[in-house]
C-alpha cells in the first residue's frame, strides 16, 4: 500500500496531498497544472515535501517530523517522464541495459529478452533515440525503467507528447505492462479516456489538493481533455 499525507509550498501555488491505494494502477487525475506532477514528484523522492509522511509497503520514505528522507535510488521506484529522457548517445539496447548498471543489479539475460518482447522492441535494439519515434521513445523508457526491477512505477504523462496515431500505438503496451507485469503503477494523466482504460483506482487533483478517491465512477462526466 501507498499511504501518503504531504504537504509542499511552490512559489505561490501549495499542495496538499493525501490519499492512500494498494490499486494494481492508480491513476491521478485532474486538469494541467492541478500538482499532479509535484504529488509524484514527491513520492519519488525528487522533491521534498515541507511537512506529512510518505510510506510504501510498510516502509517509510519521507517523514518530515522523524527526519527521514530516502533518496529517489533507494526507493526502488521507476519513473517514466513524459518525453522518455533516453540517452541520445546509448543504442536502445544501451538505454536498457543502464538503469540495472547504475543499481548494480545482476544482469538476467532472460528477463531483458521478456521486456523486450513485451514491448516489442527487439527490432529497435541497435538504434539510437534520434532514430525513434514518439512511440518507440515512451516504449523503450519504459523498459528501461522495468529492467531496472522497481516495487513500484510511476509515470508521468507518457503519452501527452505523442500524436493521436503514437497514443494509439502505445497504449496497448501499457495495458500489457498493467497485465502482464506485476509492477504497481501510478499514473499520471489530464486524459478521463487513458484513465479509464487503465486505471483500477482514481485520485482526482483539483487546484493542488485530493478532490476525491475512488474508482472509475470519479471520470463520470469529465471531459476526455482536462486542459488547464
């Protein structure tokens, strides 16, 4: 289970988040620029809340009152940002392999080859990033970020940069990733329709603050584009 109660001042705009869910994916939903990005930011460890606690499977992450801060590498966490951040310089193959380098983590042939497949990929493996598209892109860092065994995935808007025509390409893969993987995800999304079709639970931000939590019944109504 996530459990978080936080609380983060952002030059004028302050958010208060909290809201608990052991969901197979959790979607936080809400329009751009609600602090969508800040809440997830701070479960990863990328930002540090002012006040609150933030705990994952019994564990605590950050807990302002304790003193306690884990650094985004020990809390085991993947993150997928929006425009996949590969490295322009690394093959895709490279990308891959870097994030199970950097945590040192033994490398198991067969389980590259299973989120090689699951991604279908394997033909992109000698590529560099510049010769990807959109949807390629969001493929191959997602993999990166699987490969690099995490107890929890957190993705940030994948699909807001790409096209119609890459979304639909893409999205089929995340329901694999939801299915097959085993990994918990949180979602990130300003997009009712990608909730839907992937979600078990959501999380409506408003205004920087947990609106409500619940299931899909929470999208009832809203426009397939929550735009600022």
């Amino acid at each position: 289970m996530l459990s978080l109660d936080v609380e983060k001042r952002l030059g004028d705009f302050t958010v208060a988040a909290k809201f608990e869910t052991e969901s197979s994916v959790t979607a936080l939903f809400g329009p751009s620029g609600a602090g969508k990005t800040s809440i997830i930011n701070m479960i990863a460890g990328l930002v540090a809340p002012e006040r609150g606690r933030i705990m994952y499977r019994g564990k605590v992450l950050f807990d302002a009152a304790g003193k306690v801060n884990l650094p985004p590498h020990r809390r085991q966490f993947g993150y997928v940002f929006q425009d996949g951040r590969l490295f322009p310089h690394l093959t895709v193959r490279g990308n891959l392999e870097y994030g199970r380098r950097m945590y040192r983590l033994r490398r198991d042939a067969n389980e590259l080859e299973r989120v090689i497949a699951m991604l279908d990929i394997a033909h992109l493996a000698d590529r560099r990033p510049g010769k990807l598209s959109g949807g390629e892109r969001q493929r191959v860092a997602i993999g990166r970020a699987l490969l690099m065994r995490p107890q929890l995935l957190l993705l940030d808007e994948p699909l807001a940069s790409l096209d119609a025509a890459r979304k639909a390409e893409i999205m089929p893969y995340l329901e694999r990733l939801r299915d097959e993987a085993q990994v918990p995800m949180i979602y990130v999304t300003h997009q009712a329709d990608d909730a839907r079709r992937l979600a078990t639970t959501v999380v409506r931000v408003e205004a920087g603050r947990v609106a409500a939590v619940g299931g899909l019944e929470l999208l009832d109504g809203a426009t397939t584009n929550l735009s600022a």
